[in-house]
C-alpha cells in the first residue's frame, strides 16, 4: 500500500476544532460499521493524537492493528476507513462511537503547518452475535461476550514510551472482582500467548462493554489459509481465556476473508466468487442467508444504481458471483510502464455485505468485505493518428496528429525533433498549437499538435518528374505519469505527398447592378471553401447567384445583397464592396483574399412636384454599431417610414421634419439631414470610440418661377371596347409543392408542414374546370394569416395587384408555366415563389415590417 503521511486526531465526542478553519474537502459518513472520510489531495502528514495530549505517529503497521486503512487514486485524493471499534474511537455503551481526525497541511519556515480538524459521531445498534469485517489490511471479529462481572477500564495507551510506539491497549484487564483477560490460544498452531505478546505480535484485542474484538493482518504468522468452495480463504481462529478465581471462561472467535485469488479477470469483466457456506465460520449446515449487498467503496448500492452501472451479483448454492465491468463507474484507470511499453490497470473496491443465521445455535453473522480489485497490467500502444488534410497548397497545409489514449495520470513534458527538442510551451510558442483534450465523460485524453509544412523541422523532398512533393515528419513524445513521475516516450515518423498545386486565383469587376467575382482554380479540383462576406458558399447560395465554367466559376450579386457592405454614400451614387476569401475547410486558414468595391449610379432622394421628399439612408461600414432604424431627420420626431438592419426610408413634406428652405437666384433650395439624435450618438461614441458620426444631407430644388407646358394627342375609337357576360362555374385550386420543379405536392395528410424561416414554398395556383384556351388565370392579391379565417389579422400581402408587394423585403418570385403532360393550358395555371416568414406574436405592422421567429404556423390565400 502506498504510504502518505495524514494528521489524524482521536479525541472525545466534545473537542472542537481549535483555532482552524473548517474546508469543504473533508466528507464523514457512517456505513454501518464503518467510518469513511473522504479527502482532497491536499494533506502530506497525519498524526494520531490519543486523550488531545499524545501525539502518537500513523504508520502503516498501527493502522492495520487499530482498523484504519486509506487508498489513493491517481489524483491523490484519499478514502479513510475506520472499524467502528478501532483503537481511538470513544465508545459509548457500544451504541455510539465518536472519531476526530485531525489533517495537517505542509506549511512553511515562517508559519505554522496549519491544522484542520473533522469529527464523525455514528450510531450502530442492534449489534448481531457475531460481526466480521475483512478490509484491505486486516480482518476483524466482534463477538458477544456473556461472561457475567467484567468490568472494563477506560481506554488508555499503555504508558511512557510505547505510547509514542503506537503499542495501546484497550479494556484487556478487568477489576479485582471479576474476570481477568489471561490468554489466547491460535488454532491450528495451539500457540498460547498473553495479552501483552498477543499485542507485540501486532494483533489486537479489547474488551467493549458487551463484546471482544480481535483484528490481524492479513499475513499475520497465525493466519493460514483454507480452500473453502474451491474460494481460498484467509482463517484467523482464536478462543480467548478468562479467569476468575475458581473460574476459567473460553471465547472463541473466528474471523474468514476472501484472497485476492478469489478473483477471475477477462479484458471486459472482472469475477470474485465468494463462498455461500463459509465453513470454518459455521458449526452445521443449517442456515438460512437473510440479506445480501453489495456496494462500493463500504457504501451500498441500490437495485437501480447497480443497474445503471452493469454490477451483477448472483447467489447459487455454493457461490456468491459479482460481476463488474472493466472500466464501470466507481473504479479508476492508472497508467504503468513496462519496458517502455504502456499498460494501463483498473482498480476498484467492491463491497459484499451479508447477514445469515444458524438455525441450530439460533446466532446470526454480520460479514462485510471491503475487497480492492486490481486488474492484471494490460497494453495500450498509443497510436498516432495523422489527420492531415492532403487537398491543399503547401504553403496552407499543416500536419494535424493526435497521440492517444492515456488515462489522465498522463502529461506530455516535451516533443524531440531531429535537430530540437521543445518544451510543450516552446511547441505553442512557436505555432505548434500542443493541446490536450479529454473524452466526453473525463476518463481519457489525447494530445493534439498542428505543425505547418513550412516549419524548418519538416523536412522536404521535391519529385518534379513525378509532380508531388514530399514532407516528412519525425518527433519522439517525451511523456510521465504522476504521481511517481515515471517517464517514457512514443515515436512516430509521418508524411504527407502533395501535388504541386497552383494556388487558385480570384478577380472581379462591376457593372451597374451587380459584382462578378470570378475564381479561377486552373487545372485541379477545387480544394477549398469560399465565404462570401460573411457567408459560406452553400449550395442554396451557389444556385442563385453562381455560374461554372470548366475550369471557373463566377459569383454575380447584387451591389445591395446583405453579404456586401457599403463604404460610402453619395447624393447619386452609393460605393459597395464585397470581401472574397477562399479557406482551408480543415483549419480554416486563408488561402486567398480578395476585395472588391464599385460606385453604383442610386438615387437615394427623390423630389416630387406636391412637395414631398423621400430619402433613402444606408448603413456604412464606419458605423458597424448604427441601428437605421434609431436614425431622424432633423427634428428627432421624425424617424423613418420603414427600416431594417441596412436601411432606412424617409418620407416627409418639404415644409415639415425640421426642413429648411433658402433662395438661390431663381432656385428654391429644401434641406434635411438624417442622423442620430444627440444621446443616441452620445451613447453610441461612448461604447465605440473608435466608430465615426453618421450624417446624411438631403436636398430638393425647385424653380420658383416656371411654366410646364403639357401636350396630348386624342383620336376617335374605331369601336368601344366590350366584354361578353357569361354565366359558369369555375373551380381554383392551389396546392404547395415539395420543390421549385412543380412534380410533386404535398397532401392533406403532410399539413401542417414545417419549413424554417427564409425557406422557399413554392406555390401552385391552377384552373382545374376549364379547357378555354382563351380564359387566363390572374391572381390578384394572396396573403398569409395566422388562422384559417381568411380576414383575420394580422395579414400580410404578397401580391398586391398581381405584381410583388414593394414593401416585402422577400419579395414574391413568379416562375413561368410551361405546357407538358400535366399543364395542358400554361394560362391556366400561376407558380410563384415565398419566403418562410413569422409574425410577431399578434401584432400588426401597417407598414408590413415582419418580426421573425422560429414556430408559427401561416395560411395562405388568394383572390
């Protein structure tokens, strides 16, 4: 067992911590008969002190004699256990038993260690005619003691220096009037040995109130082992003597515990057998098995807990089989080097707990095992895995390895190249990207490296006949394990061919609507993603604005496409630019930019006759934070008719919104400006320093003085036009297609169906009665409402006329009709094109501005 050295304090039920702070990392829990204290990995020295005066060191040989064992994992956190009735627990009438432990943390040469104490009071009754408990390095017997007239004394160490020994004694005299402790004898040996030698020997045995307790280490001299059930089993047999003056009594007292032979090990299961009928522990066959648990770690599980983790116990007429999976919850992996090599064990401490009676002698049996279980070492090569992406330019490329999997005992200290060796810090600092990154459930880890091709520790070699280049790399892991800081390393040589590619190329030029950018890969498979603005190239987006040449492809979008952002704006002109980047889709590096910005021919104010203005205001890239919609005119009360997250449209009377009117010789000259109001600039210069003030003059002239002269033509009709009244019924219907080719509709039983927002619905509107090839279909106006009612609101217009609603800003797409098989007349039939859009909640927007949201469901209707 490894050995930590812990401050334990045993003291009375009533000390208090003194002058210590109380921490969070100590847990005391009562398990039956058993004390558990869990600890962070925070403490290096443990003491026992016995009445708060002794100070008494606890070594491993004392713990295993008073009943304490402790175990670590591989973070260092710690696990106490304590018998109930060890050496330095106050027992009260073996009801109540009170344990203080006191934990010392490493101080320096100016301080104190400073000192933290824990106190645990359990209750434990009724107590059967015998308890066993077996731990890791001892097993214990209690049993009832009938003598009649013993008195014990209180509990004390033995006095001057073996008390600093450990070597204490506990209620193993009694007073002059009753019975007297005299001797044991082991069995098979018939060794006899007084109290005193039974003590030096390293066991230990005590009077309580009602009962005797013996505990020995497990490979104590009188010990010996028994097959019991094909189980070998580790036998302690005592009978203990009591005198009085005419008067000798004999107790015996027998304790049995499972070897770690006991135990059978698969790669995927770990089996322990634990014999039913414990022979050496049973005077006749006859018994009856009241209770069986099992546990972890002295804690019992319940049905379903052992379920969620996959333990199983199975009780047969001879055995009792547990059965737990390597790697279940409870236990934990350590990492051990052999030769070099990597292995990994898994450790856990399984609890049985079993209650029995004998029928014969009517006495029942409390037997509790706390069985650690080790599995045999067992190989993990670490692997590296090469993740390079080989569709790349050299100079763009990286090598992408991860080395795995260790448990988490595992840290990488360094990396040897051929000409260097780094430290894990020196690797980041020099671009290597070391990173370490753990499992979902944080058992296991891996480390990640990215080395660039271009790095002087990649070594290349050029095969021009063959077109590729060749790039190799060779490293060592210099690896340890904690806590015991036990090195070894893995070595790995990687490389990747390249062909020798000719970076793509990007160019672009504008006409008066529109950018066209095109990107030239030359003769190899494109090998990179393209982002558009802030957009990815999808296949949505490449179907709308893309066209592919054989060896090209040119993206055409509109100078006002949200992807694109606008520089500057003019009285007629606004300058829009559109940012190209073509990625590595592995890490996203760049493998080419390219910008392009145009001034484009716009009239943004426009001046009408009645003496009404209209202005258009954009947002531009020196004012990323503005909201168009917080923009006025002049006179803050004046916002915009409509806006969104790039524009906002003005509409306003010449003599209102702040305007101004001055005399230029014959010239009447109206001006406006369009800009934040005062706090909103404040606030926003506030939180941007470094963003500029947005400010937009807008003017109207008119001639003061002028005459228009106005001419038209009329000449006679040759007849007036008429309509022919006619009578009839005709039938109209329209369905939603599942995609823009119209082949195939969705039915009654698909609705309502789910489309997510600015998603096309493709619509069909068809005249299904008549075969008048000279009657047309004309949808005037369609709509969506939030019910089936169709005057219901809120209601928003997507044809309005017949044509698109102007203020849609996803506007209603007609798609033509071509007759075939199913569309015998083309009049006859309307397709048209929808964006997927929400309302906001019930409100209603005169304006037509649509909030968007994700669950809603639309009806669509049409006249």
């Amino acid at each position: 067992m490894p050995y930590r050295l812990f401050c334990l304090l045993m003291a009375a039920v009533g000390i208090q911590a003194q002058q210590t702070p109380s921490i969070n990392d100590l847990n005391a829990e009562c398990l039956g008969n058993v004390i558990r204290l869990s600890v962070a990995p925070l403490f290096e020295e443990v003491d026992t002190v016995f009445n708060d005066t002794q100070i008494i060191n606890l070594t491993p040989g004392l713990a295993t004699q008073c009943g304490f064992s402790f175990k670590f994992d591989p973070m260092g956190n710690a696990m106490f256990f304590a018998s109930l009735q060890n050496c330095f627990s106050q027992n009260m009438d073996d009801k109540m038993f009170s344990l203080v432990m006191q934990f010392r943390l490493p101080g320096n040469h100016m301080t104190e260690d400073p000192v933290y104490r824990v106190g645990k009071t359990c209750s434990y009754t009724p107590w059967t005619s015998r308890e066993i408990l077996c731990d890791r390095n001892y097993m214990e017997v209690s049993v009832r003691r009938t003598l009649p007239d013993i008195q014990t004394i209180p509990k004390q160490p033995t006095g001057g220096p073996k008390a600093r020994s450990g070597n204490f004694r506990r209620g193993v005299e009694a007073v002059a009037s009753g019975y007297k402790m005299t001797a044991v004898v082991f069995s098979p040996s018939k060794n006899v040995m007084n109290v005193d030698e039974v003590q030096r020997k390293g066991y230990a045995i005590a009077n309580t109130p009602t009962r005797l307790v013996l505990r020995s280490p497990h490979n104590a001299e009188e010990t010996y082992l028994q097959n019991v059930a094909g189980v070998p089993m580790r036998v302690l047999s005592t009978s203990t003597f009591f005198e009085q003056k005419w008067l000798v009594t004999r107790v015996d007292a027998t304790a049995v515990c499972p070897t770690p032979e006991a135990v059978a090990f698969t790669p995927e299961v770990i089996t322990w057998y634990m014999p039913k009928h414990i022979d050496p522990l049973f005077s006749s066959d006859a018994f009856t098995m009241l209770e069986v648990y099992m546990g972890i770690d002295a804690k019992r599980l319940d049905t379903e807990e052992m379920a969620a983790r996959n333990y199983s116990v199975l009780v047969t007429e001879a055995h009792i089989i547990v059965e737990i999976p390597v790697g279940a919850v409870g236990g934990y992996f350590k990492s051990h080097i052999q030769d070099d090599q990597y292995f990994v064990t898994y450790t856990i401490e399984p609890m049985l707990e079993l209650l029995w009676i004998e029928e014969v002698a009517h006495e029942n049996t409390s037997y509790k095992v706390l069985f650690p279980i080790t599995t045999p070492p067992m190989a993990r090569p670490p692997q590296v895995r090469n993740y390079t992406p080989l569709d790349t330019v050299p100079e763009q490329a990286v090598f992408v390895l991860e080395l795995g999997t260790f448990n988490l005992d595992v840290e990488l200290l360094n990396i040897t190249f051929p000409t260097m060796v780094l430290t894990v810090a020196e690797c980041n600092a020099r671009g290597f990207n070391v990173q370490e990154q753990r499992s979902p459930d944080n058992t296991l880890k891996t480390f990640r490296m990215e080395v660039p091709f271009s790095d002087p520790v990649v070594f290349k070699e050029r095969r021009a006949e063959q077109g590729v280049t060749t790039f190799t790399l060779q490293l060592i892991y210099g690896l340890v394990i904690f806590p015991e800081y036990a090195p070894f390393s893995h070595s790995a040589v990687v490389d990747a061919v390249l062909l020798d590619i000719v970076p793509p190329s990007v160019t672009g030029n504008c006409d008066q609507e529109n950018f066209h950018i095109t990107v030239d890969y030359r003769n190899q498979e494109p090998f990179f993603v393209v982002l558009v603005g802030k957009r990815l190239l999808n296949h949505e987006f490449a179907k709308q604005y893309l066209t592919e040449g054989d060896t090209d492809f040119t993206i055409t979008l509109p100078f006002s496409s949200p992807d694109a952002v606008f520089e500057s704006v003019h009285s007629s002109s606004v300058r829009s630019r559109l940012d190209v980047a073509l990625l590595n889709p592995y890490n996203n590096m760049t493998i080419k930019y390219f910008s392009l910005a145009c001034s484009f021919l716009k009239t943004l104010t426009e001046c009408f006759s009645n003496g009404t203005m209209t202005a258009l205001a954009v947002k531009v890239d020196s004012v990323p934070g503005l909201n168009p919609g917080q923009l006025t005119l002049s006179d803050p009360a004046c916002g915009p008719t409509y806006s969104d997250d790039r524009f906002a449209y003005f509409h306003f009377t010449v003599n209102s919104c702040g305007t101004t009117r001055k005399f230029i010789n014959n010239v009447m000259l109206y001006e406006n400006e369009i800009s934040l109001p005062d706090e909103l600039e404040v606030k926003l210069n506030a939180t941007t320093s470094s963003e500029e003030e947005y400010q937009l003059k807008v003017s109207c002239s008119y001639v003061a003085n002028i005459t228009r002269t106005l001419a038209f033509l009329t000449r006679p009709r040759d007849n007036e036009p008429f309509a022919e009244t006619g009578t009839g019924r005709l039938m109209v219907r329209m369905r939603l297609a599942q995609d823009a080719s119209y082949n195939t509709f969705h039915q009654e039983e698909d609705y309502p169906v789910v489309r997510y927002l600015r998603q096309p619905l493709h619509f069909e509107v068809e005249l299904t009665t008549s075969s008048d090839p000279k009657v047309a279909l004309v949808l005037d106006h369609c709509w969506a409402t939030l019910n089936e009612d169709r005057d219901s609101r809120p209601r928003w217009n997507l044809i309005i006329n017949g044509c698109e609603n102007p203020e849609d800003p996803y506007r209603v797409v007609f798609h033509p009709v071509e007759a075939d098989a199913r569309v015998r007349f083309p009049p006859h039939v309307k397709r048209f094109e929808a964006y997927m859009f929400s309302f906001a909640g019930d409100a209603f927007e005169p304006s037509g501005q649509v909030t968007k949201f994700t669950q809603q469901s639309l009806f669509f209707n049409f006249v």
